[in-house]
C-alpha cells in the first residue's frame, strides 16, 4: 500500500488553483470509501489517479478555466477542459517520475486521468471510482458552496442541477446512494426549499 499524502504534498504546488485543494482532499476521502466496497480495485492507482486527476488547471489561466471550461455553452467539451487533462497527465508524470514510481504504475494512473472529463466511458473499475469521487464532493455543503459560483448559480439552482444532470452520470450504485443522502444534507442545512 502506497503513502497517498507523499503524492499529496508532493503536488501541493498544482492544488492551489481552482481550489484543489478542497476538491481533492474531499474527493480523495470519498474514492477510499467507495474502494473499500471494491476489494478488487487496485487502491494505489486508484488513491493517485484522484489526487493527480485536476493538477492540469494549474497550467490555465483562471479566467479561462471558469469562462471558458465552467460557464461555456458547450463547457464539458471546451479546449480548456481537453487542456487540463493532458497537462494533468504531463505534470501527474512528473510528480509520480520524481517519487521514483514505476512506468507501469505511472501508465495506470495516467490512463485515468486522460480524457476523465470528456470520455463517455470509464475504462476500469479504478477508473469508475475515481470518476464517482471526482464527483460526489460536490453533494457535501461545501462542494455545493465552491461549485455554485463556479457556474454562476445559486446554491439551490446548483442543487437541482446536480440532482437531474450529475446523479445520473454516476457509475456505481454506492455512489448514488451517498449522493442522494449527502445532497438531502446540504439541501437542509442552506435551506435550499426556501431560498
Ligand atoms: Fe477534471
Ligand atoms: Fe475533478
């Protein structure tokens, strides 16, 4: 079993751009849950394909990332979006190369992360959790807090746009499961039926 926080810490520099460093923790913390039901899934690819998946943002200007990858007609399919994940495979080579990973090891994690916003189908069961995970932080108050603005909605609008649009786009039945409870959570706590 690999040490995740030394691929963490070693990415820190790439979390501080369109708050990596709330999404990933949060998402990390859900694609272990999800893999504990998976005893099957290879759980170091799994632990670094997550962390590394979105350090590409780092390489865009923020601007662009919300303009043009968040709030565009057609945003899941912007340049930026394809941009991200092809500096995240570059950038997520470089920190597992320094870390003195295998190229095997590397290739796995890396075959997740390419194309993991713009391909309809996940590739593995790793690339089903780490998919789900990438997803499910934004049913907790603070992903609905942090993405809401991100496309320039309300929190309630952001609620039911995760309810009809993302719930279902997720993979595994736990996944569901925890995004319905988490998002009656979050909807009760902003008071998203009144507001
Ligand atoms: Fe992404
Ligand atoms: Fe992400």
């Amino acid at each position: 079993m690999i040490e995740h926080g030394t691929i963490l810490k070693s990415a820190e520099k790439y979390m501080r751009t369109r708050k990596n460093d709330v999404h990933i923790p949060i998402s990390y913390s859900y694609a272990m849950k999800l893999a504990d039901n998976y005893p099957e899934a290879d759980r170091d690819v799994v632990g670094a394909a997550i962390i590394l998946h979105d350090i590409g943002w780092y390489s865009i200007d923020e601007e662009d990332i919300f303009k043009k990858g968040f709030q565009s007609k057609n945003f899941m399919k912007s340049d930026v979006r394809y941009l991200h994940e092809s500096e995240g495979v570059k950038l997520g080579t470089e920190v597992l190369k320094k870390l003195g990973y295998a190229d095997e090891f590397i290739e796995k994690v890396c075959y997740i992360i390419d194309g993991h916003d713009t391909r309809d189908e996940a590739r593995s069961l790793e690339d089903k959790i780490v998919r789900d995970a990438d997803k499910l932080w934004r049913f907790t108050l603070t992903g609905v807090s942090v993405a809401s603005d991100w496309f320039k909605q309300t929190p309630s609008q952001y609620c039911a746009r995760l309810e009809t649009d993302i719930i279902p786009l997720l993979d595994l039945p736990e996944s569901k499961e925890m995004a319905m409870a988490d998002l009656e959570e979050t909807k009760t706590a902003l008071c998203a039926d009144i507001l």
